[in-house]
C-alpha cells in the first residue's frame, strides 16, 4: 500500500461520484498527512518483524484507521471499505475460510436475523 495508490484510488472515486452528481467538493479532501501516518502505521515493524504480518490483518487495520481517525472530509468510510477491498482482491486467498471464521461473510448476521427456512449458514440481512 502506497500513498501514491490510495491518491490515486480517492481521485478515481471522486470521479465516479461527481458523474453521478453524489460529490458536492468535500470527497476525500485530507487533512494533513494523516493518510500517510496511518499507511505507515499499518507497516510497522517490532524486532524486525511486522505487526501487521498479513494482507489481511493490514487491510482490517487500514479499513479500522481510516473510520476511527477520519483522515478526509468526506468519504471516510466508503474511501476505507474500497481501499481494504482492493487490498484484499489482489492479494490470492492461500487457503478456504472455514465455515465457522468470522471472515466468512454469511456469519456477520446475526443468528438472530437467520430465515426460519433457510439452512444452517444462511441468513437473511435487511428488512423483512
């Protein structure tokens, strides 16, 4: 991850909102350096080790900076979420997610929202 790549991924963002009249000039301003200290953060090393030592566990941690620190000001959550899921997506997954790993998209419902019908690992997000 580099402060060049995340520019560059902010003014492509901005680009498709102001096409679809969503940008009103606020979209990923910064302020600051703050981008930058949190892409170093994120690639911080103890007794020359990473403390963030996978793709994973850096994109988390820069999707989590981004929203506590709010860098822009506009576009913080939707700057992180597309940042983190491009980090994700160019990084090939080593090995499949266990059914019962919280990273598994169809355990972030809660059992509470789970269809009555639907089997064990399904489950309905949203309205009824």
């Amino acid at each position: 991850m580099t402060i060049d790549s995340a520019h560059a991924l902010i003014r492509d963002l901005r680009a498709a909102l102001l096409a679809e009249g969503q940008d009103f000039g606020l979209f990923g301003s910064e302020h600051g350096g703050q981008l930058a200290a949190i892409l170093g953060g994120i690639e911080q090393t103890f007794d020359g080790r990473p403390l963030y030592p996978s793709a994973q566990s850096r994109a988390a941690h820069l999707l989590y900076f981004v929203i506590k620190d709010h860098p822009f000001a506009d576009g913080n959550k939707r700057i992180a979420a597309t940042r983190t899921l491009r980090c994700l997506h160019r990084r090939p997954r080593r090995r499949p997610v266990p059914a019962s790993s919280p990273a598994r998209p169809s355990t972030w419902a809660s059992p509470s929202q789970r269809h009555p019908t639907a089997g064990a690992n399904v489950y309905r997000v949203g309205r009824s």
